[in-house]
C-alpha cells in the first residue's frame, strides 16, 4: 500500500481539526489563571482590611452621641482654636524636618555614591546611617532629654545645656532623626541608577563644578528627593511618640487626636475628625507623586565608571558625614549606658540589675517573646503579600486598571497615618474573632508597612527578564514551578530585605497597636508605653536596648544572607535563545495561520492550580497551629484576664491577696495607661477582653453609662466609710484606692534655683518658679484633675482661681505634660524643680533614697478612687471573677493601706503616712464635672500662651 492510499484512507475515516488561528491561540497562552487569583486575594485583602475600615472612620466622624449624622463634630473641632494651632505647627515642624532629613540623607548618599573614599568606610556610613530605623520612636523623647537635658549625658560633658529641648526645637531633632534612615534609603538607591559618566563628560567640557553638580546629580535624582521630602513630613506630621516627652506646649495634630482618642475625656467621634482632617495631606501627597513620576530621569544603560579625583571633595563630604552621624547617633548613647546606671543622674554606680530584670521578669520576656513573634508572622506573610501584589503588577499581561489599582492602594497606604489605621481597626474588628488576637497586629502592620515592600518587590521583578514565563511555559512548565524554580531563586535578596524591613518595623511600631493589644498579646512598644506612665523609664530604656540588639542581630542576618550574588538561570537563557531561533524559522507558518504551539494540557494547568491552592492552605493550616500553640487563650485554661491601670504597688498587693486565697495561676493581671484602658473600655465594651478591671472610677461610671457592661458586686462584704457622693459607690463597682495628689520637689534642684519650696498652688503661681515647674494637663491625664480640684475648690472658678491656674501654667512652660508621671520624670531628671503628680509616687522615690521630698498643699489633697468591676459577659461570665473582685476588697485593702493611705472602708484608720490635707470634692466626680473643669483649664491655659 503506497503513502498515497494510506493518506486517502485517513481521510475518508478521520475528520481532522481545523488549524486554529495564531491570534486565538496567543489569547489562550495569555489567559493567567493563577495571577488572577492572586489579584483577587491582593483586592479582597485591601477591601477588608483598609478600604473598610477606613470607611468606617469617616462614617464616625458625622455621627453624634445619638446615632445621627450630622456635621455636629467638625463644627465642634473647627470652632477650637488650639486645633488650627496645632494644624499650622505640624506642618511647619514636619517641613522644616522633611527638609532637613533631606539634606542630610542626600549628603551621606553622595558620600556613600560619588567620593573615592574607601569602600568599607562607605560601607559602614551606609549601615550606620539606618541604625535609628532599629528603636521605636516613643524612645526618641527619651533619649533626647536623658541626652541634652538640663541633667543630660551631653550637656555634663559640655558643662550647660546647648539648647532648650521642650517644643519645635525637640519635635525637629527627633523627627529629623526618625525620617533621615528613610530619606537615605530612598536616595541611596535611586543613586545606583544615576549613570556617572555624564559627570565625566561634564568635566572634560569645563563646565564649572556647580553645574556638574546640578545637571548631573541633583537633576536626575530631583524626583526621588522630592518623593523623599513627602515621606520624611509624612512619618513626621503623624508621629506622637516624640511630642508624649518634648513637644511641651507646642501642639501638634498627631497628640490632638491622641488626646481626642486615649486622653482623659476619650471622644472617638471627633478623633474620627481628625483623623479624616490628617487624610487630606494624604490625598495631596498622592497627586504630587504622579506629578513627580514625570521628572524622574531614566538611563537604558547604567555605566560602571571610576569618577575623577576630587581630594577636596572626598575629605569634605567624609568630615561632614562623620559630623552629621556623630550628631544623631550620639543621643542613643544614653540607651547604652542608662541601663547599666542604677539611677542617672542621681546614683551613677554600675549595675546589672536592670538587664537581669529583663531575664528574671516573666513579664517582660513574655512581651519580648511576643514582639518576637508578631515581627516573625508580619514578616513572613507581608513577604508573601508583597511578592504576590508584585507578581500581579510586573510579572503579568493583566488589564492596566487592575495594575493601577495595586499602584494606588500602595500610594494611599504610603501616606496613611498609623495611628489612624489603628483607630480604623478598633471600629472594624471590635467584637470580631480578630479582637485581642495576635492576628489584629500582625495584619494591622502588614497593611501598614505594606507600600515600601511592595515598590522593592515590584522594581525587582520587573528588572528581570519578561519571557522567563512564556519559555517555561512553551517547554512545559507550570507557571508555579517557574516561579519557584526560576523568579524566587533571583528574587531572593530583595525577598530578604522585605524580611528585615517589615521585621524591624513591626519591632518598633506603636502608632496603630497602641489601640489593638490585649492581656496575651502586649508587645514591647506598647509595654514600653506603659512604663511611661509609671515613670519607670530605666526599665524603658533597657527594654530599647533589647529591641535595638534583637533588631541589629536580624539585620546583621540579612546582610550575611545577601552576600551572594543572586542565581542566574542560564538553562532558561539558553531555551530562551532556542526558542527564539525555531520561532524565527516559523515566520512563514505564522503568516499562513498554519502554525501550532504545543497543545494544552487542561489537566495539567487545572492540578497546578489546584496543588498551588493546597500548598496555600497547608501553609496556612500550618501558622494558625504555631500560632494557637504560642499563644493559647485565657478560654481555654478558665483563667480570669484582669485590666488594671494601678501602679505596681497595687497590683503587687492585688496578686497577693488572690494568690493567698486560693486563686494563684487562675489569673492574668495586664497593666495599661489610664487612657489606653479608658478608650479600649469606651470603644469594646461588653466584648473587651478582660472578665474584671481596676480603673478610675469617673471611667467605670462612664463606660457603664455608655454601654451598659458591668454586673452588680456580689462577693464585696466590706461597707464604704461616710455617706459623700464620690465615696458613696453604686453597685458595679467597688473602689480600691484613692490617688491622691501633692506638690513634689528636687531637694537638690530647688536648692541650686534658689527658691523656696512651696506650700501651696498659690505659691506655685508666684513669678519666681517661672520655668521651674512640671504639672500634668488634665486634658491628656486625669491626674491633673486633681490640681484643678484643689484650685477651684479653694478659689473657685471666678477671677481668682482662673488666674492662679493660668499662672501656674505659665510658670510651667513647656512641662505641661500630657502624662501623669510626666512631672515626676521631669523632677527626678532635675529638668525643673517642682513639681505636681500623685502622692505615692513621691513618696516612693523618697524610700528609694532618690532626692525627693514632697508637701501636702494647703489647698488640699484631693483624691480620684479607683475601683474594681466585673465586665458582664452573660453565660459567658467568669464565676471566678465576683469571687476575685470580692477578695481584692476584702482581703487587698491592709496592704493598700500602706501605699495609698486614705481609709475608704469601715472600720480603716489612716497610717502614720497618710496625708496631712485630705479633702474630698463637693460634687460627684463625673465626666460631667470633669467636662466642667477642663474647659476651665482650657481657658486658662489658651490665656498663660497668650500672655
């Protein structure tokens, strides 16, 4: 049978299939299931996680108390003036700093890129340069003072101090410190793709050496510096760890909305406000950096060229490097050597005690552990976030609208501030599975952290080669496999460093976890935030000295990780090459619309869809066990989680008393800040975390007014003394001690200022303690309250109390603080002479040899009672909880008695120790009242800035 015949033969009994055209079977190569997947996730992530919330803050901001929408609140914040002040100086402080931060970044970038100098001194100006980046920013304040104080390390090494720290001059050395790392970054990298030998041409046709310097340095990189200069004043304008400790009397948006949000009168209706008020720089920001992208200079060939010698050139830029380091690294000096103080600047002997505090203290290894843990799953899972919204923008043939909006939402969360993100979260999750989990912070930071990961993922992928896909795919590859095999391998590097960075910022963030923790998930920040209100700031800067050593050991890793060059795939080349030689030969086929790719194996792409998916779940299946077997929850072991904002002394007496009576391990005890508990209690209500709390009792009586949340006392037996409204509590709650308030000074400071020490708030009026003072503002702490009392209740609120107040305030300055232990810190440091806060506080710094002494006033020491309640959970309740709360009353108050010593139950004498002027306000202590006084304070305190 000849070939002929066969042929005829098939053809009569086989139809064959028509040739399908090129153009339809490229359609079919396009099709990306799996990238599309991977947008749908990216896009559904954004919509839960940013788009939602942030929806939610904007929708709070027109509502009122009574559920209406309305335009009620921006009137409200509009009609302060103290808001448009604080408006005007956060732009003007965030400027002057993004420019500064600019200019010194661009400076050591140009040393680092176009000197001769020797590599590993560029190397280490490089690594030097981000070391800030590795310390949380509530620690800047901190270190400023301990550093340039009246008491600082370098003002002793200078013998008087340089400068006064308190205010714009503070706010622009720590922001400048906080933005410069990034504005480095930033410029440093765009100067690998400024092409240099323009700057050789430049000098062989004489151009002068200015010129040179403008046309082909700054010129190219115009775009970037200016990209730069917006972020550096966005870190700046929504930053409020720095102003907590040196912004003084120099308002500032970012503690305006603090003070709205976590202040003594939480208003989260026109925090929401304010938050909407720090968006619209945000919008802007976005239209100028696409105005930017079209000043952006790009070279097709970047050259590897030696620049001429300029020895005059080298030797400047190096001294003004090492000048310029010098400057910011030395106000961390005072992290490496307070530690190892037992208390600067009083008692200077070396010790250990404090870094074995750290080791010895459950409590604070456990916070470590869990900073650890959250900074480990941020930066896994924001790895994996951030390559797979890359692979979507540069690694594939999706609509530009879908690319686009990858882009956008990358650019609105670049300049979205933490803390609105934060509070963004707190209105979305509250009452959700997500709440008090560890899950809440590490998606929080993902969200937030996201924009910079992804620009260096994206600007990595798209470097390499485009057809590495289609070549795999044409020798029969998954696209999976080719990502594995292929991408990842020659991504790695950047992968590393989107490591580092998410790593090293979930360590050092508190601006949106401030809002989310809960009792099993505080992390260092937030502990460290803590501390702050309790005035134990050398366990704060042993805690920063923790965070900067585990940060630098992650990074020093990284750097040893990424030493190696990146894989190159030379078998992929080479099919590339081969590929393209057979499609050459195909020209004509491809004309006649005879040419056929290698058949599609439907299978095939549906099973490594399907193993990608399992691969995924498995993986996920995989961190929700590590990360339920890490953390456990207080359910599962019937645990009562107890919230308290009581000072150590009480809690150490709270745990005694439950652990003696037959309750030990069946508690958790978490420690807050007055204002965090507040709003977290305000905000969650019956759905916060803790079974029973120990608060302020105004905040109690708010929260239950409010929402409703506490059960009656059942197991309290002990009956309160007299029948007065603020001792006479109703049946939610019991008090446990009452805070009383005192004047408190620096024996050794008020000796040096020459003054007396005072007996009285009158006396603190007086002109001659002009800026020897530090007393709390009752808007951001309920401890100065206590003052306002104590003025008002002696000189009420008419021409003689006002004025008093408002000269105390202006005798105060820049240390009108906005914590409670604010002025103590200010005392003990010797930053001021005098000073007002809680009684015991003093009294305790006294019995540790410390230098300071303290008087009751004359005008009286008023007290604010704190008080415990059982959080009413319906069948959810705790039985363990009325029991406990009934032991802390019954059982608690003998040892309270010593520290707080103001009798409030029958059958209570006053110690030896107790207060000379015990007074008691005349009317209910109710956010009403406490409203009242801080308008009061308020006036008076628009009126001392005026005068």
């Amino acid at each position: 049978m000849s070939v002929e015949s066969i042929q005829a033969g098939a053809q009569k009994n086989t139809i064959l299939p028509e040739p399908v055209p090129y153009h339809e079977q490229l359609a079919r190569r396009n099709r990306q299931p799996e990238l599309t997947a991977l947008l749908v996730v990216v896009t559904l992530a954004f919509i839960g996680f940013l788009i939602i919330p942030m929806i939610l803050v904007i929708m709070k901001s027109f509502q009122t108390g009574s559920g209406a929408a309305t335009m009620a609140n921006y009137s409200a914040i509009l009609a302060r003036p103290e808001f448009l002040t604080s408006v005007f100086n956060s732009l003007k402080v965030a400027s002057a700093s993004a420019l500064v931060a600019v200019l010194l970044a661009f400076l050591l970038a140009y040393t680092v890129n176009c000197t001769n100098l020797p590599p590993k001194f560029k190397k280490a100006l490089a690594l030097l340069t981000q070391v800030p980046m590795l310390l949380p920013t509530i620690t800047y304040g901190f270190a400023i003072i301990y550093s340039f104080g009246k008491e600082g390390l370098i003002t002793k090494l200078f013998g008087h101090q340089l400068f006064d720290i308190y205010g714009f001059n503070g706010l622009l050395i720590g922001y400048v410190i906080y933005t410069m790392p990034t504005c480095f970054l930033l410029i440093n990298n765009s100067f690998q793709f400024v092409d240099k030998k323009f700057i050789i041409v430049s000098h062989i046709m004489g151009d002068k050496p200015l010129k040179t310097f403008l046309m082909t340095v700054v010129r190219p990189l115009i775009g970037t510096m200016c990209v730069a200069f917006i972020q550096s004043f966005f870190l700046s304008f929504t930053d409020y760890g720095i102003p907590t400790s040196v912004g003084g009397t120099y308002d500032v948006l970012a503690m305006t909305l603090f003070n709205q949000m976590l202040g003594s009168i939480p208003n989260f209706n026109r925090g929401a406000v304010i938050a909407v008020f720090m968006l619209i720089p945000s919008i802007i920001s976005i239209i100028l950096m696409a105005v930017l992208e079209r000043f952006s200079i790009r070279y097709s060939k970047v050259s590897q060229i030696d620049l001429p010698e300029g020895k005059k050139r080298d030797t400047f830029c190096a001294i003004a490097s090492v000048i310029a380091l010098v400057c910011v690294l030395s106000v961390f000096a005072v992290i490496l050597l307070i530690p190892f103080v037992e208390m600067w600047p009083f008692k200077l002997n070396f010790t250990m005690s404090h870094i074995a505090a750290l080791f010895t203290t459950s409590e604070l290894m456990q916070v470590f552990t869990n900073s650890v843990y959250v900074a480990v799953m941020t930066a896994i899972i924001g790895c994996l976030f951030a390559y797979a919204a890359g692979l979507v923008t540069s690694r594939s043939k999706l609509p530009a609208p879908a690319k686009r909006f990858v882009d956008s939402i990358s650019s609105i969360i670049n300049t979205v501030p933490g803390m609105v993100l934060g509070i963004a979260f707190l209105f979305a999750f509250s009452g959700t599975p997500m709440q008090n989990t560890f899950w809440i912070l590490i998606v929080a930071n993902v969200v937030h952290y996201f924009a910079t990961p992804y620009q260096m993922m994206k600007d990595s992928l798209s470097k390499m080669n485009a057809s590495w896909e289609t070549t795999a795919k044409l020798m029969g590859d998954s696209w999976f496999k080719t990502i594995v095999r292929v991408v990842t391998p020659n991504a790695m590097p950047t992968v590393l460093q989107v490591f580092g960075y998410y790593f090293v910022n979930a360590m050092v963030t508190i601006s949106a976890v401030v809002f989310l923790t809960g009792a099993k998930t505080q992390v260092i920040t937030t502990k460290i935030s803590a501390l702050q209100h309790l005035a134990k700031f050398d366990d704060i800067f042993a805690l920063s000295l923790l965070i900067l050593v585990t940060n630098l050991a992650v990074k020093g890793l990284i750097a040893f990780a990424t030493r190696k060059k990146p894989i190159k795939v030379k078998a992929t080349e080479a099919a590339a090459a081969t590929v393209r030689q057979g499609a050459r030969k195909s020209v004509e086929q491809v004309a006649a619309g005879s040419f056929q790719l290698p058949p599609i194996n439907p299978r095939s792409r549906n099973r490594n869809v399907v193993t990608g998916i399992a691969s995924g779940v498995v993986v996920a299946i995989l961190v929700a066990f590590g990360f339920g077997a890490f953390s456990g929850t207080a359910m599962a072991s019937q645990q009562v989680v107890i919230y308290t904002n009581a000072d150590d002394e009480a809690v150490a007496a709270f745990e005694h008393a439950l652990d003696a009576n037959g309750f030990k391990d069946k508690y958790i005890m978490q420690s807050f800040g007055t204002s965090e508990l507040g709003g977290k209690m305000l905000a969650e209500g019956r759905s916060l975390e803790a079974d029973m709390i120990t608060m302020s009792s105004y905040y109690v009586d708010s929260a239950q007014e409010r929402n409703h949340m506490f059960q009656p006392l059942t197991d309290v037996k002990s009956k309160l003394l007299g029948d007065s409204e603020n001792t006479k509590a109703p049946n939610y709650r019991s008090p446990t001690t009452a805070q009383e308030g005192a004047i408190f000074y620096n024996t050794e400071a008020i000796k040096e200022a020459g003054v007396p020490v005072p007996q009285s708030f009158k006396d603190l009026a007086d002109p001659e303690y002009k800026g020897l003072i530090s007393v709390p503002d009752m808007e951001g702490s309920s401890t100065g309250w206590l003052m306002v009392q104590a003025i008002v209740g002696a000189y009420g609120t008419g021409d003689e109390g006002r004025q008093i107040l408002t000269d105390i305030y202006k005798n105060a300055g820049p240390h009108l603080e906005q914590s409670g232990s604010g002025p103590l810190k200010s005392v003990r440091s010797g930053e001021v002479a005098v000073g007002f806060g809680l009684r015991h506080q003093a009294a305790a710094d006294k019995a540790k040899g410390l230098p300071i002494d303290y008087v009751d006033p004359e005008e009286g020491n008023y007290s604010l009672t704190e008080s415990v309640a059982v959080i009413d959970k319906g069948n959810k309740t705790n039985p363990m909880a009325q029991q406990m709360a009934g032991v802390i009353i019954d059982k608690g108050r003998a040892e309270l008695l010593k520290t707080y010593p103001t009798p409030l139950y029958q059958g209570e004498k006053a110690p030896a120790n107790g207060s000379k002027h015990p007074k008691t306000f005349d009317k209910p202590l109710t956010v009403d009242l406490l409203q009242e006084h801080q308008d009061f304070s308020e006036a008076c305190k628009r009126a001392a800035q005026e005068g």
